[in-house]
C-alpha cells in the first residue's frame, strides 16, 4: 500500500495498491495481489492488460518521432486511425467524415461543445450556443463537459462555476422519471426533449448530447426500442446537432462498434475515449459527420480550438495497435457470447432480496442494488452500499467499478461491470461468485 508517495490522490482517507503487472485480466500489485479487472478499470481496457505489442508499436512509433505539432504537421498513425474509425461508424460518417484526436473523454467533450458552437457561427446562427442534454448523465470532468453532465454529485461543488444550459428526463425505464411503463409510456422522455425546446429558447440551442448506454451514473441503461431514433427525429426537426456520447459505450463495448448502431441513428458527432487505446495511451476522439465538417470547410476553414497534444503520434499508434490487435483476433465478436455467459453466471444474484435490476448491453453491465424490490425503494446514501459491495468483492480480488446516485443523484446503489472482451467463462464465474460473496457479506443473507 502506498499511502506516503506525493501524488495528488484521489482520496486522502484511502490507501491505494501499487499496480505493478497487467497479464490479461488481470493486475499484480506490489503488494503480490492478483486482482481479477471486472470492471476493466472504469470500462476502458478492451483487449486485455499486457499485450506486448501496444507497447512494441508505441516505442516504434516514439523511436520514429515522438511528437510534431498539429499547427505544422500531421501524422501517419494519427490519419491512419482517423480513416479506420470512421470506416467502423454508422454509414453517414463515410464520404467526407472527419476525425479530431484528443488526449482523453472530457477532452472530446469540451472539443465537441465547440465544435457545435462554431458550426452554428458559421451556418450564420450566431444564437445558438447551448448544449442540452440530461439529468442523471456524465460527459466528463472538465467545466464544460460538467455543465453538460447531469450528474448531482460530481456536479455539486462546481456548481458557482458551471453555466445551466438545461437538462432534460432521463431514459431509465427501471425509476422512470414519469412513473410510466414502456410502451404505454409512448416514451415520453423522448418528447421531453420537444417540450423542453417548446418551453426553453430553442433558438440557443445548437445540439444535444446523450449517452446511448449510460454508463457511471446509470450504472448501464439501456434505452427502450425507438428512444434514439426519436431522439434523432427530434434534433433534425428542431435544427440542432446530435452528439453521441461513446466514450464509454463505443469501440465494441456493447457488441457493436459504437452503440447507436444497435437502433440505426445517424448522430452528427460520436465521442469516443476509454476503449479506443483499451488505456495504453491517453486517447480520445471526435468523429464528426461529413454535413458538418463541410460547414468549417466551405466557411472560415478554422476551428478555433486546440491542444498542444492532440493527435498524439505515440498515442494514435497505440490506438492503431489496438484495433489491430481487436481485429485479428475477432475481438468485437467476442462481446456478445462473452455478455450472455456472464449474465448467465450473474442470473442467480436476482434471487438476493436487494438485488433489483441486471441490465446491460454487451461486456458494460450493471447491478443495481435496492431496499425493496416491490418498491424498488433504494438504500440511504449513508448506508453506502455499493461502495461496501466492492471492497467486499475486492477481498475476494475482484475489481468492480460501484457508484451512488442512480435514482435521484444522491440515493441509488449500483455496481458496474465492464470486464475487457477476452473474459473467460471460468473468470465470470468467479466475478459471479466474488459478487455473490459480497452480498453475504454486506448483507448477511
Ligand atoms: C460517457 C462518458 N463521457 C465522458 C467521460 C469522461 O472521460 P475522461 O474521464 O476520459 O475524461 C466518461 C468517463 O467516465 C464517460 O463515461
């Protein structure tokens, strides 16, 4: 454990193990641990820890050169990786899509935010400039992407400095936010977004951005059938751009390579991050749809945005070893078999009387965890459960990703599982078993 080490941590009362070794999936610490990653440290590692040739490409790649700025150059691994994600898009990012490189998700937020925003200057809209998006949702931890996160409790101690732009329902069929139930609900928290526009000045609006599955703060929503495409319809009705937050969901998660494939929507920005380096490198990307690239190309040319290290050479040639490595080894095919076995190990956790909900989409699970099932009444913030079901799963070495809040912000315990693509069955079963543990221990049933 290391406790002393001067790094800035991200929690003082805590003492952090020392990660030392990733061998597939799973992490040794310095401590001789061996920690089953269920959770592929926060739904980014793909491919499994340890794969020698990430870091032989990373080091060829830095042996060449190391870096060049994008005010004077481009580079071959950073337009390589550009033209490969587009080719994994939804059709409409083909035939003049366009790829800008960030060094992580809440970067690609802040550059989607204004990339939007100068897109409406340069259609002459100079009004429209907030991004709306919804309440129970995580974009990223910069200022700009908390004012579009709809997180409570990462958004709270900023709040002072955060613009409200506006936010709308959330799609959570299990706490549905209009006490309704699909269909009967004619998915009501899709038109939220039309009376929001009727109700707001929907002049200054230029997009609106979602998480297809939300991840962190959901704990794994999947939304009902017709969600997206109505989502879709309605942002092309009103004139406003639909941005896709995958960084999360996208590069195979869900089973497919982005998950607004699963519904057919054509968005006209994808976020992507986490997966697409499966954490070698700091990588994040925006793809942005080619009826948008041509209103910067065809107007001033310029975007006015910038990082010194986007579109890293070392960081998109990891990103390119990755896909390599995704495609010879039919990873992406993997996601669905590999879900159903670990649903399958997961299914006898529902018996357990706190255990209200297993949702998901492909290798991005949650658990949710309730006071009462008939209600679905959720925990006390205080008595912290998901926090406590991961480290009771963690003393049986297996790494679980828990956050609070899913009901209302506050209240709502859940569990996330996000394991890299090449789980196997045997390693299901343990996460199932760890899990199952951790409910006895914590509850003592
Ligand atoms: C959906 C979503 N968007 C944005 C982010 C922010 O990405 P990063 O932490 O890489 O800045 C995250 C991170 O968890 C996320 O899950």
């Amino acid at each position: 454990m290391s406790t002393k080490a001067p790094l800035f941590s991200r929690n003082f009362r805590k003492s952090f193990p020392v990660a030392v070794r990733g061998e597939g999936c799973w992490i040794h610490t310095a401590d001789g641990r061996r920690l089953l990653d269920g959770a592929g440290q926060a739904a980014v590692v793909s491919i499994g820890h340890g794969v020698p040739q990430i870091g032989r490409a990373m080091a060829e790649q830095s042996s060449q050169i190391a870096f060049a700025h994008t005010s004077q150059f481009h580079s071959a691994p950073a337009e390589k990786l550009a033209a490969r994600l587009l080719a994994l898009a939804p059709p409409n990012f083909r035939n003049g899509g366009r790829v800008y490189f960030t060094s992580g998700g809440s970067e690609a937020t802040e550059t989607a935010i204004k990339l939007v925003r100068q897109y409406q200057l340069e259609k002459g809209q100079s009004s429209r400039y907030r991004v709306v998006s919804r309440r129970q949702s995580y974009h990223g931890s910069t200022l700009g992407a908390m004012t579009v996160s709809g997180n409570v409790a990462r958004r709270a101690p900023y709040q002072p400095l955060i613009a409200e732009w506006g936010h709308i329902a959330p799609c959570f069929c299990y706490h549905c936010p209009f006490e309704k139930q699909f269909p009967e609900c004619g998915i009501a928290c899709a038109d939220d977004l039309d009376s929001f526009l009727d109700r707001n000045d929907a002049d200054a609006v230029a997009a609106f951005i979602f998480e297809p599955v939300v991840g962190a703060t959901l704990g794994a929503v999947v939304p009902p059938e017709g969600y997206p495409a109505r989502i879709a319809e309605i942002c092309r009705k009103r004139g406003i751009l639909l941005i896709a937050d995958e960084i999360m969901s996208g590069m195979g998660r869900t089973g497919k390579p982005f998950a607004v494939q699963h519904w057919n929507v054509p968005p006209d920005v994808i976020l992507v991050g986490k997966g697409i380096a499966s954490g070698y490198a700091p990588l994040g990307a925006v793809l942005v749809a080619p009826q948008v690239a041509e209103i910067f190309e065809r107007g001033s040319g310029v975007f006015q945005h910038g990082f010194t290290y986007q579109a890293h050479p070392v960081a998109t040639a990891a990103g390119n070893a990755v896909l390599d490595h995704l495609e010879a080894n039919k990873l992406f095919d993997r996601v669905t078999p590999a879900s159903e076995i670990l649903r399958a190990e997961l299914a006898s956790l529902l018996s357990h009387p706190h255990v209200g909900e297993i949702r998901g989409l492909g290798l991005l699970l949650g658990i949710e965890l309730v006071k009462n099932k008939v209600t679905r009444e959720p925990f006390s913030k205080e008595e912290n459960i998901a926090e406590r079901i991961c480290q009771a799963a963690l003393d049986e070495n297996v790494l679980t990703y828990p956050t609070q809040g899913c009901v209302d912000g506050f209240r709502g315990d859940h569990i996330l599982l996000a394991p890299p693509f090449i789980v196997a069955p045997e390693e299901s079963a343990i996460i199932a078993t760890a899990l199952k543990s951790a409910l006895a221990l914590v509850f003592g049933n």
